[in-house]
C-alpha cells in the first residue's frame, strides 16, 4: 500500500507542508531555518537545497541539481544499509536515523536525518525530503554508552553467579539479582551498604570469626592486591548462612583504585 500523508500523524508530517515555502530554499524565511533540507525526485536526483545544505556539502544548488543523493556527498548509515534505509523509507513513507558525513575537508558531522516521501494530489510519487539536524560526536558516543551499558546490565543480571561492584568509599554501588539472592536481600537493599559495616556477620571456613580487615574486598581496595577463592559464610537476615567463595578484582582509573 502506499504512504498517504495526509492521513498519517508525525513531526516529520509537518515538513511537507514546510517545504512548500520558497524561503526555505532561498533563506528568505522570517525565521532562521538551520538544518540542511533536501529536495530530490522519485529517483534520489537532487532537485534543490537550502543554504544550510550548501554550506554543509560545499556545492551550490546549482551544481547539485540532477545529480544522484548518495553520489555527489559521501554518507555512511551506522548499525544500517543504504539498501535496507531505502527498504524501509519505501515501506513505510518515512525513516528517520542517524548518518556519518565525510566531508571534502576531512570534517565528519553526525546527522540526524528525517526522509519522508512525498506524493502528488493524484497519489503518485513525486519526490522525497530530506532534513538533517548536526548533532555532537559526544552525544553519539553518550547515546552508544548507554545502548552498551543497557547490554551489559542484562548480561550480568543473567549470570549464575553473584557479582557486586563496591566503590572506593567501601559502599556497594551495584550488583546483579544473583547477590542480592546471596545475600538473601534485594538489589535495593543492597546497594548503598558499607561492606566494612559490622552489620555482616561473616565467619571462615572453620567456624572463626571472619574480621572486615581481612574481607577480600577490603584487601583488594586498599592494596590493588588481587583475592581468588576466598571462602566466607555470611548470615543472611533471615538467620540462614550462605556459603560463598569470593574474587575480588579492582578497577582503576589514572593508576588509582578506583572501585
């Protein structure tokens, strides 16, 4: 089926009305229109753009006229495909995502892009827009670090076995489902315990009375010295006791424990 704008509600929906206005693609506007619009056929032949776009791609209007899109400026499609974008631009009437702009000058600029397919009074193709909006290069790493961190906490919350990060306070910062388990509290619970606290109730192997100077977490944090296989029982609040062998590894920051 094809798109029918005029029944489909979107912000990009705005822009092809926007479009229509001649100062867009003059700079007459009243209003100062920043980001780069582009204009092309049926085809992805450029047929105009804005003076944003021009100072963006260093041709002029003109001299990008009846070219190809995706020939005359060097763009990549992170995470996808030129193919699969237009795949999905035909599919559904619009894409929106973010591309990587190369350009003549060795400058990249990350875009974040919106393309909307236009159509005639008749219901025929006529064309498509194009309108990208410069974002910072920190922002698409700040976006990518939490999409890794959003993939990291499923993956520990998953893990059999029990993981905790204390920071260089000595208090819990995190922890998966699995400690907290351990520890017969939830994760709530947990974070935010001073693990040198007298609260726990920890013994050694032989029964003996487990000191928080000698906790595997404490040596590490103050001496950087790795702990392997360090047996402990804990007594969980509900007076049962959890036996656990304990690794402690820390994490630096500048040559300094930092967790």
């Amino acid at each position: 089926m094809k798109h029918q704008p005029a029944s489909r509600i979107s912000s990009v929906d705005k822009l092809t009305v926007s479009y229509k206005s001649p100062g867009l693609f003059t700079g007459t506007t009243s209003t100062d229109v920043s980001d780069v619009i582009i204009l092309t056929d049926p085809n992805f032949n450029v047929t105009g753009w804005n003076p944003p776009a021009e100072k963006m791609f260093g041709r002029s209007v003109d001299e990008a006229k009846g070219r190809l899109l995706f020939e005359i400026i060097s763009i990549n499609f992170p995470g996808t495909t030129l193919k699969n974008l237009l795949g999905i631009l035909h599919a559904n009437g619009f894409w929106n995502g973010e591309v990587v702009y190369d350009r003549f000058d060795d400058q990249r600029f990350f875009l974040n892009t919106s393309a909307i397919l236009l159509y005639s009074d008749m219901n025929i193709l006529s064309g498509c827009l194009f309108v990208a909006k410069t974002v910072s290069e920190s922002s698409v790493h700040e976006k990518k670090l939490i999409q890794t961190e959003l993939k990291y906490e499923t993956v520990i919350d998953t893990l059999f076995e029990g993981v905790v990060m204390i920071n260089a306070e000595g208090k819990i910062a995190a922890c998966n489902n699995r400690a907290a388990a351990i520890f017969g509290l939830s994760q709530n619970e947990l974070i935010g315990r001073e693990i040198a606290s007298p609260c726990w109730k920890a013994i050694k192997e032989d029964g003996t009375i487990f000191p928080l100077s000698e906790f595997p977490v404490m040596i590490t944090l103050q001496t950087g010295v790795l702990q392997n296989s360090i047996t402990m029982g804990i007594e969980k609040p509900n007076g049962e006791l959890s036996w656990m062998l304990v690794n402690s590894q820390a994490i630096y920051n500048d040559g300094k424990v930092e967790a």
